[in-house]
C-alpha cells in the first residue's frame, strides 16, 4: 500500500518518459492505471533504443561538420516511431503507388564487413548470341548469400541484420536492362528490364554466385546489374558514406543468331508483373493515397 500511494506518481512520470510511442491525447493526465498498464507494453519505445542525434537538426551553431548547402535534418525525439502514422504502411507488401515503412534500419556490419561485387560473366563487351542460354556470374564479399523472406507478403518487414561472421544475411539479385547502345545516356526505365533473377543460394559458398538466363536474349544491347539485398529484400546499408560501390553493372551486346525471329522468353521490356511468382506479387495501394501525400512534419510527430 505504501508502495502504491508513495511511488505511483513517479512510476507514472517514469512511463511518461520511456513509453515515447504514447499517445498522450489518448489518456487523461491523472489516469495513472492506463499509463502504468502501457509502460510494460512492447510496443513502447525503449529509453535506451532512443537515438538523441535524430532531436537535431545537425545545424545547431558550433555542429561538427556543417557546411554551406547541408540541408537541416527532420528531426523526432523518439526515433520517428510515428513517421508512417496516417500513411499507406508498406505492411509487407509490393505497392505499386509508394508507401511508408516504419521498421527500423537494422544492425549495420563494421567496415571490414562492407559488401564488394564484380560481375564475373559476362565480361565487358562481350558479344553473345541470342537466344542462347547463358550463366551471370558474380563473385560477391562479405555477403551471407541465399537468405530471403516471401517477397509477397513480408517485403522490409524486420530490419537488416548480421551473421554471426559479422556480414549481413542476404542475397544478390540480377537484373538486366536493354540499353539501346553500349554509349546510352539516357537512364533506362527501372520498371522496365529483360531478365530478374534473386539469387536463392549461396553459390559456392565463397560469394561465387550464378543466375541462368534461360532461353537468352533477343539482339541487343544490354546493362547487366547486381542489387545486394538484406534478408527482407531492403538494399544494404553500410557503416560509412566514403566506400566502393556494393554493386556492379557490366554491359555487354547481344548478336543475332542466323535464321528466323527471337525465341527468347526474356523479352526487352518484361515488368514487374513478369516473375512475381518468384519476384513476390505487386500491388496497388489499398487506401488510395501514396506514402507522399502528407507532409512530414519539420518536427515531432503528430
Ligand atoms: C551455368 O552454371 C551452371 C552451374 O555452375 C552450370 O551447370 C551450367 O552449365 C552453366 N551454364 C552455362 C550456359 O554456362
């Protein structure tokens, strides 16, 4: 009894204060039980999950590192826990129209762990044949390759994380688009491409990975990609601004083989709705309303 009457205000105050995802207008000031009942809640945000330097603007006179023409940062004192609120959430899923993801980034591997890629087949320039099956080949760093989530239904829904090695868990995709020709300088269509492989293993082990490119290409020119996913197909991210690239691009042509039209299935201009049986099945907004429609406020939330 003594417990109760002597210590409830500061076990509320001390709610207050930890359960950062609280909605205030929720709960009348001296509704101390609702408050204490929430504090154990999983869904509060831990004090010592709270990351101070998303408070500031990163602008704050006497700031390391300020430039002229740094942008001020958004900030939230709780981590941006209620940035999607309102929004279509991405929930798992493929929407076409944009969305909001509230999940957190995730664990981020140290420097020596960083993700490096070349693409070992094609070679630059090579000149293939058409419609005539063909291996990419990649030969990745640092990757715990072959791990992948059902990209229908929990696409960036848990945080990047690391093997126990250290690296992150993830997995490679391929992707190939028709360029035009090998000096283009108009960026291709991203929704756009001729072949989309995950990569479902870890290849040899050592970060040799292969997607086959059944039945080839159609002639052509063509920019062969590599994009480094984490286990919930989000892409890396990594411990510092200033590295080589995770990824790489090669581009190579393909010639006509002699007599009659392409028989190829990878045709120049498949889409998303093309492999979804293996790529995850995309969507349309269910609300109607892109992720983009509400303006994020320059503070706090709500
Ligand atoms: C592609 O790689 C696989 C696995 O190493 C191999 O069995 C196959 O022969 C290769 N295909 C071609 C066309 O090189």
């Amino acid at each position: 009894m003594f417990f109760i009457t002597f210590f409830a205000p500061f076990l509320v105050l001390a709610s207050l204060i930890s359960c950062a995802s609280l909605d205030y207008s929720q709960v009348t000031a001296n509704d101390g039980s609702s408050l204490f009942k929430r504090q154990g809640q999983k869904s509060c945000l831990n004090q010592n999950s709270i990351q101070k330097a998303s408070s500031l603007t990163g602008q704050e006179k006497g700031t390391q590192g300020i430039k002229a023409g740094q942008s001020p940062s958004k900030t939230d004192p709780n981590n941006f826990i209620n940035f999607c609120a309102g929004l279509e959430l991405t929930n798992g899923k493929q929407i076409t129209s944009g969305s909001c993801n509230g999940v957190v980034m995730g664990k981020i591997p140290a420097v020596s762990n960083m993700i490096s890629t070349i693409i070992t087949n094609p070679k630059p320039g090579d000149q293939l044949t058409s419609d005539t099956t063909f291996n990419v080949s990649i030969q990745a760093t640092h990757l715990n390759a072959g791990h992948f989530v059902n990209p229908t239904t929990n696409y960036y829904t848990a945080p990047q994380d690391l093997g126990s090695n250290g690296d992150i868990i993830g997995h490679c995709h391929i992707t190939v688009q028709d360029i035009g020709s090998m000096d283009a300088t108009t960026p291709p269509d991203p929704s756009k491409f001729a072949f989309f492989k995950g990569i479902d293993d870890d290849g040899n082990g050592r970060g040799l990975l292969q997607a086959t490119v059944d039945g080839g290409l159609p002639a052509g020119t063509y920019r062969v990609c590599t994009l480094m996913g984490a286990e919930n197909h989000q892409p890396v991210i990594m411990p510092i601004a200033q590295r080589g690239a995770q990824d790489d691009c090669t581009k190579f042509t393909v010639v006509a083989k002699k007599g009659g039209a392409s028989t190829s299935k990878n045709q120049k201009n498949g889409d998303m709705n093309k492999n979804q049986a293996e790529e995850g099945f995309v969507q349309g907004g269910s609300k109607g309303k892109a992720a983009q429609t509400k303006q994020t406020k320059g503070k706090g939330q709500r």
